[in-house]
C-alpha cells in the first residue's frame, strides 16, 4: 500500500501548528495588490492585508493557485510514493478545484485524489482533520476520499460579519446599503449552502448576532459530532473566548478550537468577522 499525503488550500484556516502535527500541506491562493502578488499565509498575513487595505482604501484581487502551482507542490510526493488527496475551497467559489484536477491529470490514475469541500475557511478545515484522522487509521487514498466526500454535506458553517465596510469594498452592496446597515448597525450572518454563501439573517446588534450563531448550533445538539468544533474569525479575539466558553456551557463538550482566518477569507468578509464550523452525525 502506498503512502499517503494530505493536502488543502490556504483557505483551510487550520493553524501552523495543526498542519505540521498531522503533515498537511497547504497550496496557497494568491492576494493582489496594484498588480504585486502574494501567496496568502505565506508572503502576507492577515494584519499585513488590512495594513495594506488601509493605506490603499480598496481591496486586493484574489486568485486560485494554477495547475502548475499544483503540479510543483504535487511531484515530490508522488516522485517519492505517496498517494495525494486533496481537500480544497469550494467549485462553487473559485476555480481552486478545477486548477488542483487538471494538475492532477498529469500523474496516473488514482495517484491523486481530489475533494470538493464546497465550503470554506474551516469548514474545509474540519473536513481535512477527519481526512487526517482516517490517514492514521491507515486508510488507503481512496477510502479516504470516499469517506470525506460522504461527511461534506455534514458540515455545517456559519458567520456574523461586523461591518459592511468589506462587502462595500468588494461590490457586495451598495453603497447606501453599507451606510445604512453601519447606521442601524445591522450583522448579516451568513452560512454556506450548496457550495456558497447565502446570506441567513440580517440582526441588530453583535450580541445578537452571536446569539443567532449559538441558537444554530444548539439547534443540531443532539446530532452533533463532538470530536471537532471551531471557532473562527479574523481579529475577533474576545468574542472568540467567549464564543468558546458559552459553547462549553451549552453543548458540555471541551474540544473547542480557535483558528484565525487568513487573508483570503479576510479580504472579503473584514475585521470581526467571527464564525462557528462544525459536524453532524
């Protein structure tokens, strides 16, 4: 039996920490500035980009990583006798999917196994921890892959965004709408649906909006995969401790884990943003 390598996209969110203990390796999209790209999570963070937005006023264009970029990152591996299966940002979203596939063409059959989350940030995240799990209980490529596109439709993600500023930014409402929605100082919560992101509810106030978040995940208690929960957001950091400590108190479960989004899922969402990834039975 071959080998067997995991691999994601930047999008994932997972922490440094989490990709090395379970040797992930992540491909990163890529974030334009004034035609200067850099490699999300690598070349730039995500306090560098909202520096960067800042002194610009505008945000950065966004790109998936090419099949070459794939292939590059792909070879040793395969070079070396591994089985690759990847989990990445959803065809739904981006063309990341696509662009890892038609790398994957260029190596025989069955050596690379691609995964459409549709889903995004560490909702692709949870998706490649339970590939990981598998990946030590010595699955084989193809099982693994066969497991994980069965949990897809299982993984439930949800955000509040907490300022139209970045959905303004990026010809996501008018500007009317960003003025007014900061006025009253309504928080669009959003989920991923099918591959993409609808908007779920519109509240007023963050209280409220992280209520709704804990009302939904509440909502699937008793078919709730506990091994796994996260926290998610971009610059959020006391609303993600009490995030954490209310999902303790309400689910009684203690695997909670706070992940950072980077820039990527950043530049299109802002600071604040905060968000609840988990599983169903």
């Amino acid at each position: 039996m071959n080998k067997v390598k995991i691999f994601t996209d930047s999008t994932c969110d997972l922490t440094e920490q989490m990709l090395a203990d379970n040797d992930i390796s992540m491909v990163p999209l890529y974030i334009t500035f004034d035609n200067l790209s850099y490699r999300d999570c690598a070349d730039m963070n995500t306090a560098e980009l909202y520096d960067r937005v800042d002194e610009l006023g505008m945000l950065p264009k966004t790109a998936a990583p090419t099949p070459s970029d794939f292939s590059s990152a792909f070879r040793p591996y395969i070079e070396d006798g591994y089985d690759i299966v990847y989990i990445g940002l959803s065809s739904q979203l981006s063309s990341t999917i696509q662009n890892a596939f038609l790398a994957s063409q260029e190596y025989p059959e069955g050596r690379i196994r691609i995964v459409d989350s549709l889903n995004l940030s560490t909702g692709i995240g949870i998706l490649v921890m339970k590939a990981a799990d598998l990946k030590a209980e010595g699955l084989s490529s193809s099982e693994i892959a066969e497991s994980v596109s069965q949990m897809v439709p299982k993984v439930r993600t949800a955000f509040t965004i907490d300022t139209f500023e970045y959905l303004y930014k990026g010809g996501r409402c008018s500007a009317i709408q960003g003025l007014v929605g900061n006025m009253l100082k309504i928080k669009p919560i959003t989920k991923v649906t099918g591959g993409k992101i609808v908007l779920y509810d519109k509240v007023r106030g963050r209280k409220k909006a992280l209520a709704v978040l804990l009302q939904e995940i509440e909502s699937d208690k008793s078919a709730l995969d506990v091994s796994r929960i996260f926290v998610t957001h971009s610059f959020a950091d006391e609303d993600a401790i009490g995030l954490r400590q209310e999902l303790k108190g309400v689910l009684g479960v203690g695997n909670i884990i706070e992940t950072n989004a980077g820039c990527v899922i950043s530049s299109h969402c802002g600071k604040n943003t905060i968000g609840i990834i988990y599983m169903v039975k």
